[in-house]
C-alpha cells in the first residue's frame, strides 16, 4: 500500500463525493430541457444535501440502532467502492484490498442496510419497499457475478487494475462480442440497482410504486443526507465502472498529477455521457410493473451468459 | 501433545457423561455444560495444533473392540473438521447452562449431550472402519435421543426423530457396505492401508465405493435428494443441539466423501466432482429458495443449512473437476474455499440457531410472522444475530464473505480450460452460487427483519427479555468468532494449506499466500484484505458521522410516531411480515416451488360486497418429499402388509419357515 | 481488412445473429419479432459479406446482398402481412413464461457449443469457430416452433431456423455457391407461402390462430 | 405578469388523424412524434420576473435556513381540486418553479414545506396534525387558497373542522379561488429566495 497510491484513492473518493451530486443535477437539467422546462440548476443536489443537514433528525418511537446505523453503512460502503473502483487511475491503492466481487458485496451490503432499516420503520411502505429491492437485487446478482466471470476470463483476473489495465493493453477487446455483451448485461443491472427507469422511478410520489423512496420513507434531516449523498454516489459508481472497465482510455497509469486531471476529465465526460444516455431513454420510456422486471433482470442474465460462453468459445 | 489434549477431551466427556448421570438437576446442567465445554475446549486444542503444524497423531487400541479395534488418524484435514465441531461446541455447551435451566434438563438429554460432542470431534479423528462406523453410530444415537428431547411437549419431535433415525441408518448402511467393499479390495481395514492398496481396485468398483460413500455421507450432510430429515430434525432439537447438528455434525458428511473420495480412493474420473458438483448446485438452490419462504426460523436455517452445505458441496466437486483436468493448484482453491466454509458455517450457523433459541425461549415461538421489535428488548441477542446474518450473507468484512469470495476466485479462474465439462460447468455454478447468494440475503434481511426489527407482532414478543448471562456469552463468542475468522487470514493461511494436503487425490501446493493484511492465491491475479476492508468502512463510516454532527445545527426528535400516512392508529397489523417479505420471489420463482395458496374471504351477511375478514396462508412442501419419498414409503407399507400375510400367529408355520430356512441353509452351505 | 479485425467483425455478426434470436424469444409484441427476423436477416447478410471480402469472393458478396433482400426484405415482409392480417391479440402467447423460455435458450447454446466441440478443434479458422453459433440459432428457432402457440410465431421460427442453418453453411463452408443458396431460399420462400396460406385458412375456418385450439381437430 | 403562450399539447405534429395503423408503425411514428414535438416546442417555460418579494419576521429566518432548497409535500384536507389542479400547472413546462429549487417529495419526512388546500374537513384535521407534526423543521406552512385561509364559500359547513390556521400554524397565505400558478409560483419563490 504505497503512499503515493492511498493519496489517488483519497483524491479519488473526495473527487466521487464533490462530483455526484452535480451528476444528478445535470440529469435532472437534462430531463426538464427535453420536457420543454428550464430545470433546476446543476447545483441543487448539494443546496438540498446542504439544507437536510441543518434539518431536524426525527426518529421515531418504533425504530433502533438499525435505523440509525443504517445511513452510515450506507454511506460508508458506496464511499469505499468509490475508492476502490479504479476512476483515475489502475494504480489505486485499494486494488488489493478488494476486486470486483469486493465491490459487488460492497454494494450489497449497502443495500441490505437499507433494507433492515426500510423494515425498521415498521410501516407497510417501508416493508414493501424492502421487500423489492431485495428482490430486484436478489435476482441481479448472478447476472453482475456472471458479466464479470466474462471479463476475467479475457483477461485472467478478477482485480479492477487488471482487467483495466489488460483492455488498455488490447484495444481491441473493448469491441469484442463478450465484451459488449457483458456492457449490455451490466448496463441493465445498474439501471435496477440504482432505480432509475424502467424499474424505479426516482421521482414518484405515488408510494405503491416505490422501491427506493419507499424504504427512505421514514428518514429526514442529516440522515437523509446521507442517503441521497449515497444514492448519488452510487449512480456515480455503477457509471463509472461501466465506462472505464469497458472503455478505460484516458484513465492514468502513473500517479502524475497532470495525467490524474486528464484522466479526471476523461472519466468525467465519459460517466455524463452514460448519465445523458439515461436521462435522455427516461424521457421516453414508461416503468415497468414490478413482475415483469424479472423478464428484464433473465434478459441480461442471459446477455451475460452469452458473454462468458462468448469469451471462452471464441476467444 | 495432540495426544495429551485429545485424552483430556475423552476424560472431560466422561466425567461431563458421570455428571449427567449422578448430579441433581440443577447442579447437573451446570456441570455437564462446564465439563462439555472444557472437553470441546481440549478437542479444539488438539485440533489447533495439528493445523499449526504439530505432527499427525496417530494411535491403536487393538483390543478395545473386537474386529480391528480402534484407530486414531489425526491429521490436519480431520483436524478441520474437529476444529469446527469444537468452535460451537463450547459456546453451545455454555449456553446449554442458561439454556438447560430453564428447558430440557433431564437425565438422558444431558447425558447424550457430552457423548455428542465427544463423537463429533472424534469422528474425524477415527483411522479404521470400525473405529469410524463405532464413534459415527454414538453420534447417530446421542443425536436422536437429543432429537426428542422436548417430545413430550412437542409431537412434531417424534415424527422428526422417526425421519431422522431411519435416513441415518439407512445412510450408515451404505456406508458401511462402501468401506467395506473398499477394505476387502485393500485387504486392510485401517485407513493406511486402504489408501495405499486402493489401488488394487479396479475403476468400476472404486465408483461404486465412491457413489455409495457420497450416498451415505450426503444423506448426513443434508444434500438434495436425501435432505428430508435435515429440516425436520434441526428445528425439533434443543437449540444448542441445533447449533452442533448444523454446525458441526452436517459437516462430517462433507468429511466422509473427502476422506473417502480423495483421500482413501486418491480421487477418480472428473464425472466424481461433476457429480459432487450437481449435487451441491442442487442443494443451494433448493436449500435457499425453502428458506425464503420459510417463516419457521429454525425451519428457515435448517434449510438454509443444506444451502450451505450445497456451496461447500460445489467448491469439493470443482475442486475434483479441476484435479482431473490437472490443474492442481485451482483445485487446492477451491478446496481451501470449501474447507474454510466448513468453519465459517459452523460459526454462523451455530450462532444463528443459538439466537433462534434465545428467541424461542423469550417468547416461545419461531414463527417470524409473530415476533418483532425484539431489537430493543434484547439488545445483545439482536446484535449478536445481526452479526451472524450478515456473515451468512456472505457480506464484508465479515467471514462469510472471505470463503465465498475464494469459492468465486476459483470457479472464475477455471477458464480457460480445455474441458468441455469445465467450461459448461463453471458459468453455471457461478450463476447458481450469485443467485443463492442474493436469495440468502434477502432471506436474512427478512429472518433478522421481521424478527428483531420495527413492532412486536405478538403478545409474546411484546412481553419478551433478555436471555440469561451464560446464553448471551455463547452468542458474544461465536458472534466473535465471525468476525476474528474474518479479520484474521494470516492465521488462516498455513492451516488451510496443511489441510489441503492432506487430500492427496485433489490438490498440492499452497493456495493462499497472505503477508499478513493481503490474502492472495497460488496462480490467481486477485487480492484480498478483509481488515483494511474493515477499516475502510469504519473510517467512512466515523467520518461520516462526524460531518454530520459536526455543526450541531440539528436537533434530534425522538419517539415520535412513526410516518404513516396520516392514519389516525400505526399498528404491528400493518408491518409486513415474513410471508409477505418474501411474497415477490416466491412469484418470481413460482414454477420451481409450486407453493399451496389459500385465500379465505368472509363476506359479511348483509351483502357480497362487504368483507369481513381475508384470511392469505401460503405453504411449500417439500417436492422430494412429496414426489419421492412418500410414494416410497407407501410401497414399502404395502410391502409390509403383504408380508404380515405370511404372519398369522400360527406358532406351527412359524416352526414350519424356521425347517425350510435350515434346510436352504445346509443345502447351501454344501 | 487485417486478419484480427476480420475475426473481430465475424464475431460481431455471427454473435449478433444469436442475440436477436434471445432478442425474438424476449420480446412480446409479434410485429418487433417479426422486426428482430429481419434484422436477423441483415447480420447474416453481414456474415457473409465480411467473409466475402475477407477472401477477395466477389460471389459470396453477391450472395450477401442476395440474403440481404431476401432475408430483411422479402421474407420478413410477407411475414409480417400475415400478422398485420390477423385482428387477434398481437401478443406473443407462450406455453413457459418468458424467464424460462430465455434460460432453456442458454442451456441449448452450452448444448451447441459442447457438442461441436470437437468439429471446431479440427480447424483454427475463426469461421470455423464461431459454428455453435449458427447451430444455436437453429435449436433456439426450434424452441420456438415447440412452445409458442400462434401459427405466425412459428413461421417466424422457421424462419430463424433457416437463418441458422444458412449461417452454418457460411462458415462451415467459407461461403456456398449461389445457386445452393438460390434453391435454398427458394425452397424456404415456398415453405413460408405454405404456411402464410395455411394460416389464412385456418383464421378463416375458425377465426384464430392458436394452435392449442387445433387440438380439438384430433378427432 | 406575461400571459403564457398557448402550446399544443395534442400529441403528434399537425393534427394526427386517427387511422388505423399498424401498430409497429404507430409505436415508432410516437417515439418519432415526441422526438419531432421536443425539436419544435423547444423551451415553454416563462421568463421569470426578477427577484421575489422578500419575506419577513420569523419567516424569513426560517426560509433562509432552507438555503434554496425548497421541498414541498401537498396536503389536501379538503379541496374542490381546483387548487390542486393549479398547483400542479405551477410544477409543469410553463411555470415551471423547480428552477427555483422546489420540488415535490412522497413523505413529510423529506419536506420543508407543506402546501395545504381546502378547508381542514373534520375527518383530515388529525392527519393534518399528523403530516404537520411529521415534518422535520426548520419548516413552513402556505394556506392555498381562499378555502385554506379562511374556509371559502363551505365556511360552517357541517362537515367542515375550520381554516387551516385553525388547526396547524400558517407562515405564508396565497388568496385565489384558485390562485392562479403565478401567485403559487411567487409565493414558493420567497422562500427558495430566488
């Protein structure tokens, strides 16, 4: 664990938290120029993280230290992703700590916290709101654990740094069948993962089609800060992970500072391109109901089935 | 050494045994659970130090039993498996004292309970066929007695005990008839022998053995198809029985088809560990999708149980796959992966049916559609249980997540690979084992959920308190040990690598290297640190929390009611369930499971259109049971029933039939 | 065209031709299978023309720009006249639900990749390699003919399954003579007419399609 | 204050007869529809006046510890709807406040301001009191309408528990019956300060 290396993770994080709510404010922008409105400015994320901080937290009489801890963990574990997930540069320090299954737990244990606290509540929402995401989640899983069986398979390992480095090294391979399959099956996972259209709605206000909201239904104040700042952060993550393991030109092989700003901006452009992508298909597109999700999650199931048969059969 | 500590274990058991029989009742709860716990400590001992490197103990006792009499073979590979029944033995043992005042303490129970220990630590531990089939039929017996522990109060128990008892001697049949088949082929009943003159075998033969073998040992271990009894023994059990019969007794099945499958016969053709491989893919999802809808909690882990059996069934039988397209040092992976499971799930498992017992014992229910809001009432069984779900769900930094993740590292690395079966076989298993792993989350955010979370659902849970001080001190140490198993892969390193050796048929060399943060593996490209992981979330997680207290703007509202939309009453009736918590995967998963719905509506008598009440119960059987066994049962019935044809109490047939019999006897004997 | 790009635009195609055959099992709506077909149709047209100029074969581009027209143009045009003519419910019916349907296509590609296995070690040629592609496009259009209930799916899948067959021929074969190629399709595009006129006969004898209701026929 | 344009909001350029299409043709000729109808309309949101009036008092303080983020859960304790439907027309393309940082949110949990509308009816009083009591402050309290303010035209109806100050305290009153979007849009632009 260099010195050198922790100072890009630190960087790293720092830049990840100072950056995604601007991310979901330039989503928002996006969405309301195309329905023919002005739109929030990019900053409003942070003035609303501002505000909630300086909230009343209000916890109510039937939840305990789940509820509490909950945020935190949250938090705690999309930040660590952050500084794993390698966005500057394939030098991080953290690339030992953990690897990409690291990270797909990582996650997940962000998620069940949130579920144990959507169930703390103790109010029917909070249930049902957990009780999805722990579904959609549940069956998403062998399709991310699967999408990276195929992109070690090409390159040997299971390590970010690795397959970053190894697509660096070969350019070819971004374009490859299994590579793009396994794009394909991802991308639709971080769609579930982080509720956006067609499986959640992060703007809904009617609580029977809720997951996400529903399971935060309860929180207020700095507590709620919290998790919208890990929600962000999230979204950031999944992002940036589909663009740079998939198209990682621009990311730095050393720790120069010149060649960390240039990766910076690479990594920039490319997640805001991914997120217009989003935003843009949200305009268009209708939820899903709930039991059709399914279809949707076997769907990219098989697209990364085909991608580990791909990468083994043809390679 | 091993030799001192192992016969200190023996004593220790006796004397707990003496205790049981002579002590008055409470005295006796308290001694046997002292002594127990001293005698799993000692075996723990003896254990440690074969793994740390002592030299393999081995002893005789010819002329304690007739036949071969008895061997001692203690290498590192039983050690593994001594150290895991060891690792829930003490705790159970010490929350059977807080457990036993208050619940089955009577003489036999309490007599059993050593004797059990005993022969799950020793099991391993046996050199010879008659040594293994003595010490695995005490098991068999103490554990049916402690299996019907509580039957004059529970009828289920006896039915439980029925299952349990024909599935096991069934399954010591075959084993027995596979070693011996392998004995007489070896020309020795000792365990040295067999390995060296298994060999002499020939292919067809030694696939029977192992097939029979994996029959018996399976049906042990709580694998698909031969599971039936697991879930309706595990729950019947006094709680820290369950605790020693998930956490440790399943576990010496996996040991029996090692052994034997690798180690005595030195493994096989790749279609053993495909084979092994199925069987466990089978058994995680089954095991999985019925503790999903399980709303029993013990039901639950029990199933949860062959779940986990099911993972380290698919890491045993990729590691045969991958030693039989000669890659070696994969294999010795995904055996570490497996063997580190083996005491990962002892200490999990035990600590999860420990706390299921202290919930017993404070409301006296298991059914989660009737307890919550546990969390604030018993603060340390909550934590405790939480660590122990969260470990179960293979999340880090705790140790559930090391083994899986080594489970993944070895099945991901398999390609590329000229194997057709490998290749077919691993995106598969790696499927299976992410989908079990997101189910069993879900599983445990609803077991720990419904349990401990939100409102009491029940009078009882409402009334419920804190288990005694020697049952929360089993639940802080195993709790303890979950994290210490983590945090600690140095420690686990050379131990793994001594047992992964001793398993010749399947793997050489060292399959974890660590420097004492980083765990890394022989040939894989990938790196792990469970502790900086660890810290990482802790730093995140202090630095969060003091950014946000940092200004102290915010004041903190407490014990308001919670948001509810307006409605004039919030009541526990309107919390989700267990039930309804798993309602959407059981419809996503509504062809595999086939569930029984019934909906009953009562319509108010003025009109149709009013109701007065909707009553939504929803059971899964068990399909094996359903289609297998009971269609089995029935023809062995009628089987039955037309042999008591010949049985007419007739005292001259009877003499008539014992003639015929002498007569065959001699013309055959000719 | 290099060597590695050729192999990279083969795998390309011919992987292409497989996803939408997972693509035409996914969807519900009958005219965006019918769409899927012949898109089908094109990536085979593609095949053959990258192995076409790939081997400096002016005829096999021929015959690309044949399968083109007739694939993505002609045969799916007819196809999709026939579900433009029925007013039943344009939904796909099935007789497993769309996961299974999906998961049971995976389980045939593992099918086809281990059992050409051997057929594919016989030569290094990425054409050669890419084979189990073409037999799992056929054993997925099988799938289709058996579990989906409306007589329009199963001329799609027929027509899939000719896809598959002609994608075999493609690279089993580095290319086939046009005239193969001539009465191949000719012969589909008979079986296609047969079965658009059967169709028509059956919604007029007993106004719809599904198949499931054919069985009252039996007797 | 400008009279906004009137927008077609009929679906699909030049007034689209109702054929009968397939339906793969229609499916694509929507998706091609709102791609045609979002290059032609462009923006439609009004240009805003300058600076809101400032607030005053307690109010104020208040607003300004929101610092510019206003997020609004809607209570309708009893409406016609006619304050709603307004309501609603102030978060659509012409007036558009979430550029001044309001947004609508599904718990009182999440809000800084409640909106309420309609005279308090006797059965939404205690929910009123509930949402009002959920919400975490620094918080405020807009009476839409002249029902809201001071019961309207249901005033000593039977059913009916009283205005909304009556049964929650109220920061900001916006008159109207309905008060048209400006007004509601003026009033959130207090206290989002811009």
């Amino acid at each position: 664990m260099s010195l050198t290396g922790t100072a890009v993770a630190l960087l790293q994080v720092v830049l990840t938290i100072a950056a995604a709510p601007f991310l979901v404010g330039v989503m928002r922008l996006i969405r309301a120029r195309l329905e023919g409105r002005v739109g929030p400015p990019i900053v409003q994320p942070w003035r609303d993280l501002r505000k909630l901080l300086g909230k009343d937290r209000m916890v109510s009489d039937n939840t305990g230290w789940v509820f509490s801890i909950a945020p935190l963990v949250l938090l705690a574990s999309a930040t660590l992703v952050a500084g794993i997930v390698p966005f500057l540069s394939t030098k991080s320090a953290l690339d030992q700590v953990g690897d990409l299954f690291a990270v797909v737990y990582l996650l997940l244990l962000g998620t069940v916290f949130l579920s144990l606290a959507g169930l703390d509540a103790g109010t029917a929402f909070g249930g049902m709101g957990s009780s999805r995401a722990m579904t959609i989640t549940a069956i998403a899983e062998p399709t991310v654990l699967v999408a990276i069986f195929a992109l070690s398979v090409s390159t040997g390992s299971s390590n970010l740094g690795s397959i970053v480095a190894a697509t660096l090294a070969h350019p070819a391979t971004a374009a490859s069948p299994e590579s793009l399959l396994a794009f394909a099956a991802l991308a639709v996972v971080t769609i579930a993962e982080t509720g956006r259209i067609p499986v959640d709605n992060p703007n809904t206000h009617l609580e029977l089609t809720m997951i996400h909201e529903a399971m935060v239904l309860e929180y207020s104040g700095p507590d709620l800060a919290l998790i919208e700042l890990a929600a962000h952060l999230r979204l950031v993550v999944f992002l940036g992970l589909l663009s740079n393991l998939f198209v990682p030109w621009g990311i730095a092989t050393t720790a120069q500072p010149l060649q960390l700003l240039g990766a910076a901006v690479a990594v920039a452009v490319k997640i805001v391109v991914l997120a217009a992508v989003i935003a843009i298909v949200e305009v268009f597109m209708a939820k899903v109901r709930l039991f059709r999700v399914p279809e949707l999650l076997a769907a990219s199931f098989v697209l990364a089935f085909l991608a580990v048969t791909a990468s083994f059969f043809l390679a | 050494m091993v030799g001192v500590a192992l016969g200190i274990a023996a004593i220790a058991a006796t004397l707990a045994m003496a205790a049981g029989c002579v002590l008055p009742e409470r005295a006796r709860v308290v001694w046997v659970g002292i002594l127990t716990a001293a005698s799993a400590t000692a075996g723990g001992v003896a254990g440690i130090a074969v793994l740390a490197g002592s030299a393999r103990f081995t002893a005789n006792y010819p002329d304690l039993l007739p036949l071969g009499g008895i061997r001692i073979e203690f290498d590192a590979l039983s050690a593994i498996f001594t150290v895991a029944a060891a690792l829930v033995a003490v705790p159970a043992s010490i929350y059977g004292i807080g457990y036993g005042l208050h619940g089955p303490s009577s003489r036999p129970v309490q007599v059993a309970y050593p004797l059990l220990v005993w022969s799950l630590m020793m099991v391993p531990a046996a050199g010879n066929v008659t040594g293994l089939v003595v010490l695995w039929e005490l098991m068999a017996i103490s554990s049916l007695i402690l299996v019907l522990a509580e039957h004059q109060h529970n009828p289920e128990a006896r039915t439980a005990a029925q299952w349990y008892a024909v599935v096991t001697h069934l399954s010591l049949l075959a084993i027995v008839v596979a070693l011996l088949i392998l004995a007489h082929g070896a020309g020795g009943e000792s365990f040295a022998a067999m390995r060296s003159g298994a060999g002499r075998l020939g292919p067809g033969v030694t696939s029977v053995v192992f097939l029979l073998a994996l029959l018996g040992f399976g049906a042990k271990a709580g694998v698909v198809p031969v599971h039936v009894w697991l879930p309706r023994a595990h729950p019947e059990a006094p709680s820290h029985v369950s605790a020693l019969m998930s956490g440790a007794m399943v576990k010496l099945g996996i040991y029996g088809v090692v052994r034997v499958g690798w180690d005595l016969l030195g493994g096989g053709p790749g279609w053993w560990g495909a084979v092994v491989l199925i069987v466990g893919l089978a058994s995680a999802m089954f095991g999985i999708l019925h503790a999903l809808l399980a709303s029993d909690l013990k039901r639950l882990l029990a199933y949860s149980t062959t779940e986990n059996v099911g993972l380290i069934f698919i890491g045993i039988g990729a590691a045969g796959l991958f030693a039989s397209t000669g890659n070696r040092p994969l294999a010795a992976v995904a055996l570490a992966a497996a063997l580190l499971h083996v005491i990962n799930h002892a200490a999990f498992k035990g600590l999860l049916f420990l706390g299921a017992g202290s919930i017993h014992s404070a409301t006296g229910t298991r059914d989660l559609d009737s307890l919550g809001g546990l969390a604030r009432r018993m603060p340390v069984t909550a934590a405790t249980f939480a660590v122990g779900a969260l470990a179960i769900a293979a999340l880090p930094p705790l140790n559930g997540f090391v083994s899986e993740w080594l489970l993944l590292q070895s099945l991901v690395h398999s390609l590329p690979s000229k194997a057709v079966a490998v290749a077919v076989a691993m995106p598969v298993a790696v499927a299976v084992v992410a989908l079990v792993g997101g189910l069993v989350a879900a599983t445990f955010v609803k077991a720990f959920g419904t349990a401990f979370l939100a409102m009491p659902r029940s009078v009882e849970a409402e009334q419920a308190h804190e288990s005694p001080r020697t049952m929360q001190i089993g639940l802080v140490a195993l709790a303890g040990m979950c994290v210490a198993l983590a945090l600690a892969p140095t420690v686990l390193a050379e131990p793994l690598r001594r047992a992964t050796v001793a398993v010749a048929g399947l793997s050489s060399g060292r399959p974890i290297h660590t420097n004492g943060v980083y765990l890394q593996l022989s040939g894989i490209q990938a790196g792990l640190s469970p502790l900086l992981l660890a810290t990482g979330l802790g730093v995140m997680m202090v630095v969060a929390l003091a950014v946000v207290r940092r200004r102290r703007v915010h004041h903190t509202v407490r014990d308001i009611p919670a948001w509810g939309c307006g409605r004039t009453l919030q009541t526990a009736r309107m919390e989700y369930t267990a039930t309804s918590f798993a309602e959407p995967l059981q419809r996503v998963f509504d062809d595999v499971l086939h569930p029984e719905i019934d909906v009953d509506v009562d319509h108010r008598t003025e009109s149709r259109h009013y109701i007065e009440a909707i009553r939504y119960r929803r059971q899964t059987r068990d399909a094996f049971e359903q289609r297998l066994y009971l269609p089995l049962l029935g023809v062995v019935r009628r089987a039955g029933d037309a042999a008591r044809r010949v049985q007419n109490g007739s005292i001259h047939r009877y003499l008539t039939f014992s003639l015929i019999t002498l007569i065959v006897v001699l013309i055959a004997a000719r | 065209m290099s060597k590695t790009a050729f192999v990279q635009l083969l795998d390309l195609a011919a992987g292409l031709v497989l996803v939408i055959s997972f693509a035409a099992l996914w969807l519900r709506r009958l005219a965006t299978v019918a769409r899927m077909i012949a898109v089908q149709g094109l990536a085979l047209a593609a095949v053959a023309a990258v192995i076409g100029i790939y081997e400096h074969e002016s005829e096999l581009v021929g015959v690309a720009v044949l399968v083109g027209i007739l694939r993505a143009g002609v045969l799916p045009g007819l196809i999709r006249r026939a579900v433009r003519a029925g007013d039943e419910l344009r939904e796909v019916e099935s007789i497993i639900n769309v996961p299974a349907s999906l998961l049971a296509a995976s389980a045939l590609t593992l099918v086809s990749y281990a059992t050409t296995r051997d057929v594919v070690a016989l030569s290094p040629a990425p054409q050669v390699r890419a084979i189990p592609l073409g037999i799992a496009v056929v054993l997925i259009g099988m799938l289709m003919i058996v579990t989906r209930r409306k007589a329009v799916l199963q001329m799609m899948a027929v027509l899939m399954i000719d896809n598959g067959i002609a994608l075999v021929m493609f690279l089993g074969t580095s290319g086939v003579p046009l005239a193969i190629e001539l009465g191949i399709a000719s012969d589909v595009l008979l079986a296609v007419f047969i079965l658009q006129v059967l169709t028509n006969r059956i919604r007029t004898k007993f106004g719809g399609t599904d198949l499931d209701q054919l069985r009252a026929l039996r007797d | 204050m400008a009279v906004p344009r009137v927008v077609s909001t009929r679906f699909g350029a030049g007034g689209e007869k109702h054929r009968h299409k397939p339906e793969h043709d229609r499916e694509r000729a929507a998706v091609l529809n709102l791609v045609r109808k979002i290059i032609r309309v462009g923006r439609v949101t009004e240009p805003h006046d300058a600076d809101p009036a400032p607030l005053e008092g307690v109010v104020a303080a208040t607003a300004d510890r929101l610092h510019g983020s206003v997020q609004v859960r809607q209570v309708d304790a009893g409406s016609c709807n006619g304050c709603e439907a307004e309501f609603s027309a102030a978060f659509g393309p012409v007036y558009d406040v979430e550029r001044f940082g309001v947004r609508l949110v599904a718990s009182p949990r999440h809000a800084d301001v409640l909106v309420v509308t309609g005279p308090v009816t006797k059965n939404m009083a205690e929910p009123l009191v509930k949402t009002f009591e959920a919400t975490p402050g620094p918080k405020l309290v807009i009476a839409l309408g002249d029902c809201a303010r001071n019961c309207g035209v249901f005033a000593g109806g039977y059913g009916v528990a009283g205005a909304v100050a009556d049964i929650v305290p109220v920061d900001i009153e916006v008159p109207g019956c309905p008060p048209s979007p400006d007004a509601i849009v003026a009033a959130l632009r207090q206290i989002a300060g811009r």
